[in-house]
C-alpha cells in the first residue's frame, strides 16, 4: 500500500487498537484520499466511504453508519443492514428517537459475536448545546462515556481480535461536550485538515485524464502540469479540485491552461488587471511615480521592482509559494510624505483607478475582538450575516491594492490574520467561505520610529526634520524591530522581509514642486466647478511659499494645510462677492490688513 497518507490517517493507524471512541472534526465534508491496491492510485471518496474501506480492509465484519434523519444505514453492503437488523432487531433507515439510538448503539457494541463498527455523521447533532445539555442528552453522553470505558473485542474476518470502535464525526470538537473526550483515554480527536500538496499532486494524476489534452502529454510534461495545479490549489480542498476539473470540461480548457481555470473558480474572472499592463507601462513605471510621489526616490523604486515582479508573475518564486500576495510593501516615516498617495498611483498605473484602493484605518481595530469586523462575527453573534469587512472587500474586488494605514494601532491579536494573509495568501470568513489575496497587493503605513518612549515613560521625538536621511532611515527601522519585537510578532516582520521602505521627509528642494502641483489642483478644481479662474500674483504667491515651507516637518499636508487655511477660506470669501456678477477671472494679490484676500478682477 502506498505510504502517502494525511496525518489523522496516520494517527487512526496508531490508535485504532487502543482507544474505542474516535471524534473526528475539521474538514470531514471534503473528500479523501484512499489508496486503490488494485488500480495502483488515489481515489478521492467521502469521509465515510473512506472509513468503510478501511474497516473492511481492517477486517471488521459489520460497519454501520447512522444519523438523525436515516437511522442505522449501510448504502455500501445490504447485507449488513440485515446482519444490524438481526442482532439489534432494529429497523435500518428508520427515524427514531436519539436516545433510542443511543441506547441501541450501546447494546450492538456491547456484542462479541464479530468485530463491529459504527460511523455516526452529524454527530455535533445529538446536543442542541454542548455547554447546556437538556437532562436526556446528559444521561445519553453519561451512557455513552460508560461504553467508552468499557471495550468490547470480538473476532474480524481475518481472524484476528478487534475493538468494537465508534466514530463521531463534527465540524468541531466542542459540538460535543468536552468532558466527554477530555482526559478520556478511550476517546481520541482526529483533526482533519485540507489536504498537503503531495496528496493533492497524487489526487490530481490520478483524474487528469478527465481534462482535454492530458492524452497529448508527454511523461514529464504531465508531471510538470500536475506540479503546477498542485502548487496553484494550495489550501484548497479535493472537493475543490475536483470543481476545477469539472469546470475544465464544461468551459472547454485544455490542460496546459489550468491556470486559467483556477484564477476563474477563484475569482470568477480569467484576466488580471495585472495580466494586462502594458510593458512599455512597466518600464516607465518609475517616472509615472515620480510624477504624483515627490522627493522620495527610495521608496518609487523599490514599489516599482514589486510591482514589476507582480505583473510578470515572479512573487512568491523564492518560496515556492504561488498562493501569496501579488507584493508586499512596509511604508514607514513621517506624516504628510506622500505614502498614500504612493498606493493611489500605483492603483491608477496598474488598474486604471485610485478606487482599485481599499484602505483600512487600523487604528478602529484596537480591541483583541476587532478581528470580527475583518473576517465577519461568528455564527450566532449580531453581525454575522453582514460577513467581514476586509473579505467582502477583497470578495468584491479580487484584484485590489489593499492599503492598511497605521498598521501600529491595531491589536496584536488581529496582526496574527495579516500573517495568514501573507503567509498563505488566504482567510477565511465566519460563514466558512475561503477568501483568496493572491491577486492583491498589501501595502501597509505605519508611524513607527518617528518618536520613542524614553527611560521615564515618556514620548519623545526619535528623529527630527533636517536630520540625514541615512540616520532617519537607520533609528526607524530599529524601533520597527524592537515594536515587533515587543509584541512578540517578529514572524510577521519577517514575512514582510526587505520590503520596509522608509520615507524621508519633504525636504526644500522638492517643497516648491509639491507647492505648485497642490496650488494647481486647488485653482483647476475651483475652475472646474465655479467657472472662475484665479490667478495669484507673484508676490502673494512667494509669501504662501514661505509660509508653507516653515511646516515641511507635517510634509505635503503641513503645505495642504497653509493652502487651506491662508488660500482657500480666503478663496469662499472672493466667490460669496464675485459669483453671479458675470465675472470669470480674478487676480489674488495678498492680504488685506483686516486679513481677507485682495484681488482684482479681470
């Protein structure tokens, strides 16, 4: 028999002689793989078939399944309906009471006329709540940890001595009461998980001859498609698998495009916006930065190299990990230096649009329970209909720049989603639905290192305006390391890897360019939506400048915010005098000595 095997399988291998109950919880409504002695490969059965071929392979003589709609039932042998009916006198597929069940459960596993086993599905159902039971459901657990107590062996088919076992199978361990397999040596938890890449590779070879064109395969063509779809379909389920297969045969791709088909169950889409970039757009990808992000060239090449890397499908190459985010980028230093406006050009670059951006203020998700704003509230809790806020996002617009501002404000707890999302480029929400980030790119901001706490507690500037860019760069990225550190997150840190990029403040060389670019915008959109076109003079113009200059430590949003305070307010008080008077163009020369604005119409 092949040695390829999950890791519950393995351990129902080791414990099946010692212990006589088995909970087995987690992904027990996906299939499984089960080797096939006689055609030499993996078929991919449910649960219970699964564990109906095993125990027959085990040598056990009667296998029964049960639940609260059919009863006692066998659909794989009808004569082991009869062998139940004869030695229980209970009639299979008959709707009976739970405790009725219970208690011919109990009296079938108590016989040693031949080694019996019994599978009992939706077994979370026997308790309405696991933490209240109702006094019936307490007596039947109470009879049921006697049973477990108390093991019964009997001789199998191959003539040799079996326990007579049972097996409950529940989404989670605490559908049942827990002190009924805590601390019990009879009573074992199987936790099923989605399936390792060497079971899927195998499950996958052995149902490619379903897919068009795997007959035109040669050998080692064939197993380098099979790797690919195995390293595409991580954290997938074989139920999944098997979806892509069938999706293959109805949309009429070949196997050399199962890429395709993959990104389309995923997302429901084949193309990419990432896809689609032009590579005349992706060598003038710097420039076009440079155009909107001023005085920040650190930072524009190396956003540029990820998102080159994204387009051309090389992320993930150095890990083997073609499930993770399409990059990754860490946006650290001061306030007002441009790295939000970073990801809205990058979002207007690679997909048309600044609204391809989804930011999300961290500092809302301070509260260790934050996580179910993210994900979605469990089921039972107020909000779980309305589902997660990142993954109906993401669920909405799959290829995205998601933008998390502040990241240093949120909860520890809820960093632990962010290294899933990096790591294995997945979540999953409340409702249990996968939620796939490989076609996103995470860009997070952060304050980090602009100030630090001193010996007496106190918060204290880190690094100033003026200092070199080589000692601000040096001081944040220590203090983002001992800030991981401290909340003992560094694997999170580590996943993010080279990609910190620190920003350098708006220095004076580059302050008149974002000048002129803020004080353009400002004057376009005035023109645009009044029909009025303001010009300033020379002069008023200098003196805004120097104004603005003196708060180049708030960076672009310290010169917004001159613009704002000493430009636009001025600006609503010349539109209340001039607006329906047929003016379309006004001079501003400076300032009054009653501090409102001076102009002249032309």
């Amino acid at each position: 028999m092949n040695n390829l095997v999950e890791k519950w399988q393995k351990d129902l291998d080791v414990y099946k002689d010692i212990c006589t109950f088995f909970v087995i919880e987690g992904n027990i409504f996906d299939k499984q793989p089960f080797y096939d002695d006689d055609e030499q490969t993996y078929l991919p059965v449910t649960l219970s078939e699964y564990l109906y071929r095993y125990l027959i392979d085990m040598g056990y003589e009667m296998v029964m399944f049960h639940n609260v709609v059919e009863g006692f039932y066998n659909k794989y042998d009808d004569e082991m309906e009869e062998k139940f009916e004869h030695c229980s006198r209970v009639k299979c597929r008959a709707e009976r009471a739970a405790c009725d069940d219970i208690k011919t459960l109990i009296e079938v596993m108590n016989t040693t006329d031949s080694a019996k086993a019994l599978v009992l599905e939706y077994a979370g159902t026997f308790a309405l709540e696991p933490d209240h039971l109702s006094e019936d459901e307490n007596n039947n657990y109470i009879k049921l940890m006697q049973s477990s107590l108390e093991p019964v062996t009997a001789m199998g088919s191959k003539d040799e001595y079996l326990r007579n076992i049972v097996f409950m199978l529940v989404e989670k361990a605490n559908d049942i009461p827990a002190w009924f397999y805590l601390n019990n040596p009879q009573v074992k938890v199987l936790t099923v998980t989605k399936p390792e890449k060497d079971v899927r590779r195998e499950i996958i070879s052995s149902r490619m001859y379903m897919i068009a064109g795997d007959e035109e395969l040669a050998a080692s063509e064939r197993e380098a498609v099979a790797n690919e779809f195995a390293m595409l379909t991580e954290g997938m389920s074989i139920e999944d698998i098997e979806s892509i297969i069938k999706l293959c045969d109805t949309q009429g791709f070949d196997v050399r495009h199962i890429r395709n088909a993959i990104k389309l169950f995923q997302y429901g889409q084949m193309e990419s916006h990432w896809d689609k970039i032009d590579s005349e757009v992706l060598r003038d990808i710097e420039n076009r930065l440079k155009r909107r992000v001023k005085g920040q060239p650190e930072a524009i090449a190396r956003a540029s190299a990820i998102v080159r890397r994204a387009c051309l499908g090389l992320s993930g190459l150095q890990g083997g990990a073609f499930s993770r985010p399409k990059g990754i980028l860490f946006l650290a230093g001061p306030t007002g230096t441009g790295k939000t406006e970073l990801a809205k050009t990058l979002a207007e670059i690679i997909f048309g649009d600044e609204e391809f951006v989804i930011r999300f203020d961290m500092s809302e998700y301070g509260q260790s329970h934050s996580d179910q704003r993210l994900i979605g509230a469990p089921p039972g809790y107020v909000g779980y209909s309305a589902g997660g806020q990142l993954t109906n996002a993401v669920k909405q617009k799959p290829f995205c720049i998601l933008l998390f501002d502040e990241i240093d404000k949120a909860h520890p707890s809820i960093l632990d989603k962010f290294l899933q999302i990096l790591e294995d480029g997945r979540l999953t929400d409340s409702s249990g639905e996968t939620v796939y980030f490989t076609e996103t790119l995470i860009i997070f901001t952060s304050n980090i290192g602009i100030n630090k706490t001193d010996e007496r507690g106190n918060r204290i500037p880190n690094v100033t305006y003026g200092e070199d860019y080589a000692d601000i760069k040096k001081k944040i990225n220590e203090e983002i390391e001992n800030f991981f550190s401290k909340i003992n997150r560094a694997e999170l840190l580590n996943r993010i890897g080279e990609n910190i990029v620190v920003f350098d403040y708006i220095r004076e060389d580059v302050a008149k360019e974002i000048f002129e670019l803020k004080l353009d915008s400002i004057l376009n959109s005035i023109y645009d939506n009044k029909g009025i076109k303001f010009v300033l003079s020379d002069n008023f113009k200098k003196m805004l400048f120097e104004e603005a200059k003196g708060n180049l430590k708030n960076g672009g949003r310290g010169i917004g915010n001159v613009l704002e305070n000493e430009l636009l307010n001025g600006i609503s008080d010349i539109l209340i005098d001039i607006i329906g008077k047929g003016v379309d163009k006004a001079e501003i020369t400076g300032k009054k000595q009653d501090g409102k604005l001076a102009y002249t119409i032309e």
